[in-house]
C-alpha cells in the first residue's frame, strides 16, 4: 500500500504507552483515580469549577442536555453544519433539534438567524465551535438571556480554542469536548462536561453511571461496607482509567501542540494566499483559530472542483476530506422534518475541504501537501510561494 500523507494523526509518545501500561497494571481499569486526575487537569485548564468525563462526546452533549431537563417536546437550536452528533445527541435526549444557518466566514451558527427560530417551545441553543474555531458567544447568549434559554456549547474540536481570550469551557451552563483521534488531544474516545454548576455535575455524575448515587471508586475507597442506590435512570457512560491515564499526558502536551497546529496551519494561509479561488480560514476578531481541522473553500471560478481536486491529491498519496457534513441533508433529519433550507450551510458543504494537519507533521510533508495542491489545481506552472 502506498504511503500516504494523512489528514489527521494523533500524537503519543512513551509516555501515554507508559501511563496506559500502569493503568493495567494497578488492576484498576474503570473509571478511578486517573480519570479523577484528567478531570481535575481540564477543569483548571479551562477555568471551569466541574469536570465530568463520558465516554465520548455525543454521549456527553446527551448527559448535559438531559442535566438540563431537556427532553419530549423541547427544541434547540443548533447549527446542521457539523457532524451528526451534535443533533443526534438532541434526538437521543427526546428532544427536537431545529437547525440554524452558518455565518459563511466562520461557519459558525449565525447568531443573526436564531430569533426567527424560537418557538414556544425553545428550550436551549447548541452552538457547535467548528473545526477548532469559537462561535460568537456574547451574541448567542444574548439571545438566550433574552428568551430565557440555556447554552449547551458543542465544544468537540476546541479543547484549548478562547473566545475574547478567555478559554472554552466556562462560559456556558454546560461544555461538552472530545477526545477522538482526529482532535487536538485523544484518549482513543473520550468526552468531558465543564461546568461551573454543582447541580448539573452532580446528575452527569449519576447519569453516566447507570444513575448511582455512589461510584465505584467511592465504595473501594470507603472503610466500612456501602451499598449504592440507583435513584434516577442512568447509562453506562464512563470513561475507562486507562483513557484517563493517556488523558493526563495529552493535557500535558496540549499548549505544544495546539502552537504546532496554529503554526502549520499559519503556513498553510500564506502558501495559498495568493490563489483568489481559494479562500484560507477567517479568524474573527473575537477568537483565534486552532485549526482542529484545516478548511479550504473552493470558489466556483476554480480550474478545478473539489471533487478532482481531492481525487488528485488521493492519487499523489495526499489524503483530503471534505469539509464539514450538514446533518440537515441525510435522509435520517429528511425523513423526520422535511428539506429545510440553510443555503449558506449547504454551500459550505459542497465547496470545502480538509487538508492534512497534525502537530508532528514535518516541514517536508507540509511542502509536499502545498506544492501538490499547487500544481493540482492551477493546470499551468505556479510559483510554489512557500
Ligand atoms: C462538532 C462535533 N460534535 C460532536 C462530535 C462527537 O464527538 P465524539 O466522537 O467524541 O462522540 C464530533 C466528533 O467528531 C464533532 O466534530
């Protein structure tokens, strides 16, 4: 098989082997001491009083909204430009999820677009920080105060990101993160619920284990015999102690990396800043980027499409994807709402595309990636400009 450059890698070294191998070794496994560790490091990274761990963070977004009281006959507000999780995870809830057009730089939710959504029966706004860049916050947030809504922010790809310079984490009644492979740190699957709400933390406590009102780790703990109860219906979703032994050297790593991430992705801007048919990513004044993913727009007056563009990289051992889905458009969301139109959402959907980024990438890989894209989508000879 031919060696090919990818889009994403996680970073590891020796030292998530060894945290991993000492986890097995303590013959404590599920969620325990290490994970509490994790939880403790996130918490006072992003300023927040509580940090839950789950098992992913769809199942996270699905703790939080339910922490929220929001169920059967409640909708929310989210962007459908994003990955199927974040509505899933209203549907998984009970709940309606009622889609909310894009700004088309950001290719955030448009906080422009939300009044004309609210019904009687709006309970809550999801912002989605997409591919590693915040949403307008101030703005949502004065719209939810307005109309007395709760924020859950879908803060997958951000962990680290800052919106007016103070980190993603805080800001809302509830913060979902994850810690799948292609975000900046990773625990294999992992998600993390900040809040600053005792209330909130407690019942994502008890729902993420099957609703008991002890943990495991409390009872193995305690010096006389406790026998738990199960008050409120509750799941299993927990992450292992294995996953928060590796979480606790990926935070260690994650200002390194997340300077890698912006430093190749400030490469990439400048390599393609003179082509007028490729537009690089926007930073607004209000955040930074921390290109958990790098986004290309492809505009209409280039020689090539996405498609050939992104078949011609394949070819040259370059791997690509295309940008964000919208969840509005699979037949899942068709079938139960009907064709809802968000033209600037299905835009973006059809013109972006993610090249490679990961905190090891080399000098050299990068260069191959951008005279690669150079000399496939410009047909006559360019300067390489890097
Ligand atoms: C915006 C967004 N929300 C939610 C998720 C779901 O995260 P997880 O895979 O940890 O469940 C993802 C994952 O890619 C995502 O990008």
């Amino acid at each position: 098989m031919k060696t090919m450059i990818p889009v994403a890698k996680p970073y590891f070294t020796e030292e998530e082997e060894r945290a991993a191998a000492l986890a097995i070794r303590s013959g404590w496994v599920v969620q325990g001491p290490r994970v509490l560790e994790f939880e403790k490091m996130v918490a006072d990274y992003v300023g927040a009083r509580y940090a839950l761990a789950t098992s992913n963070c769809t199942t996270a977004l699905h703790l939080a909204l339910l922490a929220l009281g929001i169920g059967a006959g409640d909708e929310v507000l989210v962007p459908s430009y994003s990955f199927i999780a974040s509505a899933n995870s209203i549907l998984h809830a009970g709940a309606t999820p009622v889609f909310v057009d894009i700004d088309a730089r950001t290719y955030n939710m448009d906080a422009d677009l939300l009044e004309e959504k609210i019904t009687p029966r709006t309970r809550a706004i999801m912002p989605v920080h997409q591919i590693g860049l915040a949403a307008d916050l101030d703005a949502i947030h004065a719209v939810a105060r307005k109309h007395n809504l709760v924020v859950i922010e879908d803060a997958a790809t951000i962990i680290g990101g800052d919106y007016k310079g103070k980190k993603i984490g805080a800001h809302s009644e509830a913060v979902c993160f994850s810690f799948h492979p292609r975000k900046a740190i990773t625990t294999g699957e992992g998600g993390m619920v900040t809040t600053n709400n005792p209330e909130i933390a407690q019942k994502i406590e008890m729902t993420r284990s099957h609703g008991a009102n002890v943990s495991d780790f409390a009872r193995h703990g305690a010096d006389k015999v406790v026998i738990e109860e199960y008050p409120v219906l509750g799941y299993n979703y927990r992450l292992t102690d294995i996953q928060g032994a590796v979480g606790v050297e990926q935070m260690k790593k994650l200002d390194w990396i997340l300077a890698r991430r912006i430093e190749i992705g400030t490469r990439y801007n400048q390599a393609f800043a003179d082509l007028d048919f490729i537009e690089t990513p926007y930073e607004p004044p209000y955040a930074k980027h921390t290109y958990q993913s790098y986004c290309l727009r492809i505009a209409h007056n280039s020689p090539k499409t996405r498609g050939e563009i992104m078949a011609e990289m394949q070819a040259e051992g370059i791997a690509t994807r295309r940008g964000v889905m919208a969840a509005h458009l699979e037949a899942l969301y068709v079938n139960r709402m009907g064709r809802v139109a968000l033209p600037v959402t299905e835009e973006a959907t059809q013109s972006t595309l993610l090249l490679p980024i990961y905190a090891q990438m080399t000098e050299q890989e990068q260069t191959t990636v951008i005279e690669t894209l150079r000399r496939v989508v410009t047909p006559t000879k360019q300067p390489v400009g890097v």
